[in-house]
C-alpha cells in the first residue's frame, strides 16, 4: 500500500513543509510507502483550491524548492513509480479518519469545524490503517497534528491495529515537537546556499542559546515595537548574564536591530543573525527576507538548544522543531525541555 505526501517551498513554507510531513508520518503510522509529489501550480487548483484559491496562482516550482531543500533519495516520486507500478488514482483519505469526533479531545482548529462538520455515522471513517485502497493522500494538515497521539484516546479510536498505535506511541516518545524535527531531516537536508555558516554557529556545551522568531501580520507593521520580545527574553533569560547568544529571526529590519540592541544592552548576551538574501513573499507582509531568506533564517536559528521564543504560526513551530530533535540528537537529556515562551500572534502598532 501507499500514499503520497506534497511539498513545496520556499514560499509558504510552514503550511507546506508540515502538509509533506504530516503526510510522512501517517504513513509511518499506517505502514504505508510514502511517495512525494510536488506541490505545483495544477496539484494546488486540483487538491489544496479550498484552501487558499489564491496561494496555486503563485506556487512555487521544484527548481525553486531545490535552491534551499535537498529531498532525501529514499522517498521514491509519485509520478515514476505510478509508471513503474501502475498505481491506480489517489484517493483522498477522509477527514474522520484523522480526526477526532466533536468532544474533549478535539483535534480541529475553529475554520476546520466549519468546513468538517460531523455527521452522524462519520465514526465509520475512525481505523485509517485497516483502510485497503493501495495509493492514498491523506488530507491536509498544517500544524502537528500528530501531537494528538500521546492521547491514548486517540490511539484507540483512531487507530484499529494494536501495532500501529505501538509505532504511534513511539514516535512521539520524545514529544510533538521532536517528532517532526526528526521527519525534516530524515526528508530533507539544507543546501549550501542556505546552510548556517560554521563562524556563526555557538558552542551549546559552554553557551546558553535562545533562538527567537518575531514574525508579523501585516504590511503595515515596521518591527518597530519589540514590547512582546523584550517581555519574553527576560522570562527566558532570567538568571542568565553573559555566556549566551541569541540568535534573531524576523521579517522586520527594525526588529532585528532594536532586538539585538536590546540584548546586547540588558543582557550582554551575543546576537546571530543569518545573512540574509533579500526575497520577496506571496504577500507583503512576510517582508524583504521571504523565501530563500527564510530558509537561511531557520537553518541557523535552529541550532538553538536551550530557549525558543515564538509564534504558533506554522514557520514558528518549524523552528522550535528543528531546534528540539537537534537538542535530542545530540545527546540532551529529554526530561529537560526546552525554555519556551509564546509571542502574541499580532503585535500591537507602537
């Protein structure tokens, strides 16, 4: 059996990147091979149009994705093997079958409970891995979905097989955020174009590493007011005085300067900021580093091991993730999570 899981980036990249590893891991979970496609222009009208109609008419190409992001070769593509294997059409996994019905437990952001009301009898949809047909996709899904199944609820009722929900289990044995930390780079590796230069890399064994994120919503915003970012590094940087380094991402140039002002002043801590090549987003709002930026940003912001100070847009959670199977793979102890603080999800004009 298989399924497809659809990327695309730069642009867009958080929603995209977890669409593709959430796609990873449900195979995993329900032992199918995982086969990827490229999310273009036509796959975007054909299965992500509901979504955001206007993101298809500027999709990025692969030749775009290929500038920042190397795919691993183990994930054989969609378009060869259907050839080599005569793989019938995909079809669309149900909602109810990665989701959890209307209750305590309930796995659905408010636009998703709009747009997925439940129906009576949708319960039938629940044991996706005891589904037969042999090419599937599973819906899309943008965030970390799979956080849910830490919940043996979920498990239970999501999961028919005893084994799957084993492998379920441990998956997430080491959190949410370490799972798809792990999915990114068994998926991908970042190309020299947008790999971290080695000099600007910290030594977290002698230093205490923050990495922030200060994303904003609108054109109109400067950066200016760095209120909820001061506010939050002094939460995370309590007790800290020198030996630390803060390493800053934002889309704002007003930001990065007055942060790493701020930082240097109050807290004598070391500011890194990835050099950035100038891009322009699907909107304006996502500022002068989109795109290519971006991916330079997160490469060397997530080699932050102690402290994460952003949003719960999806770019945010790509960092934390990043930065928390980094801190798991090189040996941290996994009872020690990582420092975090949330940034509100709009700033407030100054």
């Amino acid at each position: 059996k298989f399924s497809v899981a659809y990327y695309s980036c730069p642009n867009q990249a958080g929603n995209r990147i977890h669409h593709f590893l959430n796609g990873v891991g449900w195979s995993v979970i329900t032992n199918r091979t995982v086969l990827w496609k490229y999310y273009t222009k036509d796959v975007c009208l054909d299965i992500g149009r509901a979504h955001a109609p206007e993101i298809c008419d500027q999709a990025n190409t692969k030749k775009d994705c290929d500038e920042v992001l190397t795919l691993a070769d183990w994930i054989p593509s969609h378009d060869e093997w259907t050839k080599l294997l005569n793989l019938p059409e995909v079809k669309l996994v149900p909602y109810w079958s990665t989701h959890m019905p209307p209750g305590e437990v309930d796995t659905r952001k408010e636009f998703s409970r709009l747009r997925h009301p439940w129906h009576e009898g949708d319960e039938k949809f629940a044991g996706v891995d005891k589904n037969e047909t042999r090419l599937v996709r599973f819906g899309q899904m943008h965030s970390r979905e799979m956080r849910f199944f830490k919940n043996e609820e979920c498990r239970n009722y999501l999961l028919h097989k005893e084994e799957s929900r084993i492998v379920a289990e441990a998956l997430l044995e080491h959190g949410a955020a370490a799972l798809y930390g792990r999915l990114f780079h068994t998926s991908w590796s970042f190309t020299p174009a947008v790999a971290p230069p080695q000099q600007l890399i910290q030594d977290t064994k002698t230093t205490f590493t923050v990495s922030l994120h200060s994303r904003h919503h609108s054109a109109k915003d400067t950066g200016s007011n760095i209120e909820p970012e001061v506010k939050c590094l002094e939460e995370v940087l309590k007790g800290i005085d020198g030996n630390c380094a803060v390493y800053v991402m934002s889309d704002r140039k007003d930001t990065l300067a007055q942060v790493s002002k701020y930082v240097k002043k109050k807290h004598r801590c070391k500011t890194v900021v990835a050099p950035h090549a100038e891009g322009k987003g699907l909107h304006e709002e996502h500022g002068p580093f989109a795109g290519i930026g971006f991916f330079q940003d997160l490469a060397l912001a997530s080699q932050g091991r102690h402290a994460f100070v952003g949003h719960s847009r999806s770019s945010s959670l790509l960092l934390e993730e990043l930065m928390d199977y980094g801190r798991i793979r090189e040996g941290g102890r996994s009872d020690l999570k990582l420092l975090k603080c949330e940034l509100p999800s709009k700033h407030k004009a100054k």
